[in-house]
C-alpha cells in the first residue's frame, strides 16, 4: 500500500507538470489568437515542450503501475483518470505545435539581443 501512495505521489507531480505548462501557455497565448513570438521565446516553448512530452512517458509508466496495483473496483476509475490526463496533455502539445506552426515562416524578430 505504501508503494501505491507513492505512485499517486508521483503522478500528482506530473500533473503538476502539466498544469505548469497549461498556465506557461495560457499566458503566452492570452486572449489572442495570433501569438508571434520572438526566437528566445520559440526556442523557450519548444524546450517545455520537450520536457513536458517526456513526462508524458514518466505518467504512462506510473500510471500502469497503479492500475496493475489498484483492486477490480478502483481499476475503472484509474482508467478514466489516465484518459483525462492523456486528453488534456495531447491538447496542450495541440496548442504549443500550432504556435510553432504559425510561427515557423514568419519574419522572427531577435528582441533579446545582447
């Protein structure tokens, strides 16, 4: 029981991951629709978006140990809750890519230059 409390432990910290990078985008994006970004701000985005991907593959494996560890009636729960989060972070990378995407051939601005 004691490593179930764990595993819980672990996937809370990879939700908390996700809600950092929800906020990350959710700032970034604002009320606009058209995001145009500079280079330190693409190469920043494109850098969480890598940590947040690889955290992904940390929650498929946490979340597979909990559900092989969890009894018949708390199986289903685990089930949706490992939907919910898969549903919300393959939205976030949605939002992050097209943000790339509409920014990959524009004019960039270099607004951090030293």
């Amino acid at each position: 029981m004691a490593e179930l409390k764990v595993l819980n432990r672990k996937r809370g910290t990879i939700k908390a991951r996700f809600t950092q990078f929800k906020n990350y985008l959710d700032e970034l994006v604002g009320d606009s629709s058209d995001i145009k970004l500079d280079k330190v701000d693409l190469i920043d985005l494109e850098s969480r978006m890598n940590k947040i991907q690889s955290s992904l593959l940390e929650l498929e494996d946490v979340q597979r140990d909990i559900e092989l560890m969890v009894s018949d009636d708390d199986f289903e729960n685990q089930v949706d809750q490992r939907l919910q989060l898969e549903s919300s972070f393959h939205q976030l990378i949605s939002i992050g890519k097209k943000i790339l995407s509409d920014n990959a051939d524009a004019d960039i601005p270099d607004n951090n230059k030293i």
